[in-house]
C-alpha cells in the first residue's frame, strides 16, 4: 500500500514486506505489507491493535519474527546502527529518556559522539533550547520540569541531531489540553523531518498528510486522514466500543 500526502525525496520511504511479530508466542502484528512515503503520518487503532509494536519495528526496538523494514533506504535488521543514527524516538512518558540531571545536559548528551568541539555542543544546546523556550530553564533539574515540558525536553533532545525520521509513540497522551496542543503543533508544523505520530487523539491524526489504521494486529488501511477516521468513529458509533476491540 502507498498513499498521498506530501512525498518524500526518493530513498525516504519506509517499507515493509511480510512483516510479522510475535511476543510471547503470540502474533501481536500479522503479514504487514505497505509502503509509506507521506511527510506527516498517523498511526491509529485501539489499544493492543499493533500500533506501537509497528512504530518500535522503525528503529529496532523490536525485531520481526519474519518479513523485512526498511527505512530511507536502511534494512533495519541489517543495518541496525545506522538507522538508529537517522532515526529518532519519542515515547509516551518523556521520564523514559530524559537521563542527565538538567535540562541542558540532557540535550547534550545527544551529541555525545557527534564530533563536536564541547564549545560548538553548547552552542548548539542553547540555540535548541532558546528556539523552543526552554532557555531560561537550561540549569534546572529536569526531574522538576512540569510534564509538558519534560515532553518538550524529550522532543528537543532528539530533534537536536537532525534525524531523517521522528517516531512519536502517543506523545501527548499524559498531557493536558494545552501542552498536548502545543506538542502536536510542533510534530505537525516544525519537525523537518518525516514524522510518524501514534496517537489516540484523532485531531492531532486528522492534522497529518496520510494515517495508517491497525486492528488485531494487522493493518487495515492507508489513507487521506478524514476517511480513515470518519470510519474509525462510525465504527465506534455502531458497536458502542472502540474499533478493534
């Protein structure tokens, strides 16, 4: 499957062919065939539809049983650091991969190994900061950062490198209103690079070029956002439970 939406250069599709991954001895996602070039993607789907298992095959948090992904032109399986090189992750809860005890060298620390002089990192870590408002916060500890603002932090710290790819598992889903709006705003409207986003929030899905729709763990469509979940709700109007469960 390739659907629309705003295609990447040539190279910078991700793809996947016979994936399949069991856990446990259990298939948690089936035969998963598609090619996906859009710039903006949403991942939707019930919980335990195989959502997330999809999002952490993209870098090799989790491996497939069979089949194979590849991602800007990288297999995955074969080519396991580079692709954790291009390709950066965001998780649900920011404590998960916030590391260092301030905000500003926790931002350093993902330049650790990029060759840069301790001057240059620096420069860098406060022109990141200063751009997304954390400046003023550069020397607090960052267990103390409300969580909007870890989540913030978290984004920043992997924005930082540059990566070819962004993968957002439910990134505003312990957030308020506010903070959830403007996380999505930056994930839909600032983030250079092609950007997965898996989400819950069916606005925040309806904000990017093409979504990606699993259940029981297979996936079930690829297509323009407003389709996928005006389906998704009539589904959930119907049944009177979430789709996919």
């Amino acid at each position: 499957m390739s659907r629309g939406g705003r295609a990447e250069p040539a190279g910078s599709a991700i793809r996947l062919e016979g994936v399949t991954v069991e856990l446990g001895g259990r298939a948690v996602l089936r035969d998963v065939t598609a090619t996906i070039d859009a710039h903006r993607v949403a991942v939707i789907g019930a919980n335990g539809s195989g959502k997330s298992t999809f999002a952490r095959l993209l870098n090799g948090l989790v491996a497939p049983t069979s089949g194979r992904i590849v991602v800007h032109g990288l297999d995955v399986s074969r080519d396991g650091a580079r692709v954790r090189e291009r390709v950066g992750f965001v998780f649900t809860n920011p404590d998960a991969q916030i590391l260092m005890p301030t905000v500003a060298e926790d931002v350093a620390l993902s330049l650790r190994g990029s060759g840069l002089s301790r001057s240059e990192t620096a420069s860098r870590v406060r022109t990141a900061l200063e751009r997304h408002g954390l400046a003023e916060r550069a020397d607090q500890p960052a267990y103390s950062l409300s969580g909007g603002q870890k989540q913030l932090l978290a984004l920043v710290s992997v924005l930082i490198r540059d990566p070819a790819l962004v993968i957002a598992d439910e990134p505003t889903t312990l957030l308020d209103l506010g903070n959830a709006r403007r996380i999505g705003d930056l994930l839909v409207r600032e983030v250079p690079a092609q950007t997965v986003i898996v989400t819950h929030d069916l606005e925040l899905a309806g904000r990017c070029d093409v979504a990606v729709r699993f259940a029981d763990g297979r996936l079930t469509e690829i297509g323009p956002p407003a389709d996928l979940i005006a389906r998704y709700r009539a589904e959930f109007a119907e049944t009177g439970r979430e789709p996919g469960r």
